[in-house]
C-alpha cells in the first residue's frame, strides 16, 4: 500500500456533478472531467494522463469511449495502488457511458468521493496519533474531531457497494 502524493482531490456530491451538468448543458461535465482527470495525476505522478487530452476525446468518436475506460482505469489503479479491497470496475464504467450516460458520472463520482473520503479519515487518524515533544496532537485537534472522523467512517462504511 503506497500513497504516493498527500494531494486529495475535491469531495464532490454525484447528484450535484449530474445536477449541474444538465443544468450548464454539459459545460460543467466538461470541466468536472478535466478537474478529476487532473485531481488523479497530481494524487499519484505514476498515473500518466493528459487532462486536456481527455476532455478532448469525449468529442471524438471511439475515443470517447476510451478515454471513459481509461478514467475509470486510472481510478482503480489508484484503489489498487493504496490497497483498496474493493475497486471500481472500468467495464461497468464503460456500460454505463454507452447505455445509460447519467450513470457514469454517477458511478465514477461516488468512486472518487470514496476514495478522497478514505484519505480524509486517514489523514485525521494520522494526525490524531502522531505527537510532538511527547504531546499527543489529538488534543491539539479542533473539540468534536473524533464526532468528524467517526462520522466519515460510518458514511464509507455504510455505502453500498456498486459493481
């Protein structure tokens, strides 16, 4: 299991990325797929992607096709990369943009949020176990950090698994 940036993409809600996709006509998914495609190469440098490149090939026959998989993909080797047990499915993603386009972005934002809130509650327990000068950090916390970090486990924990 190797993280290999502290960079955490944005926690975006599925309902408000396709909200506002419809909303914008498309403009915002646009941008939202080059925000994520961007997020996923600074969280991990070894994941080779051309943001611009990727937002270009949804215009492209085919390549639309193939950048949706190849997204999906470099999700799941991020989970694989920081020993995830359940992964995203690229073929799913790849179904779900040809049959039922609203689905993608629903699938492949739910799988990002799970991924950043993983990081967040991560980064919380490190912070809460890690001392300076013998002083536990927890208690140099904000009061209620323990309600935050338990409250994102119980949302991760209790999410239902697609795929």
């Amino acid at each position: 299991m190797q993280v290999y940036t502290s960079f955490n993409g944005k926690d975006r809600s599925p309902a408000a990325v396709v909200g506002l996709s419809i909303i914008t006509v498309g403009i915002y998914y646009l941008v939202w797929y080059y925000k994520i495609n961007k997020e996923i190469k600074l969280h991990n440098p070894q994941i080779k992607v051309s943001p611009g490149w990727a937002v270009v090939a949804l215009f492209v026959p085919v390549a639309n096709l193939v950048t949706a998989y190849g997204t999906a993909a470099r999700i799941r080797q991020m989970q694989l990369d920081e020993g995830a047990s359940q992964t995203i499915s690229p073929v799913v993603a790849l179904l779900l943009a040809i049959f039922l386009g609203i689905g993608y972005p629903l699938y492949i934002a739910s799988q990002l949020r799970e991924h950043w809130h993983f990081h967040a509650i991560q980064s919380l327990k490190n912070a809460s176990t890690q001392s300076v000068d013998g002083v536990p950090n927890a208690q140099q916390l904000p009061q209620g950090s323990d309600r935050v970090v338990t409250s994102l486990e119980a949302t991760v924990e209790s999410k239902p698994e697609l795929g």
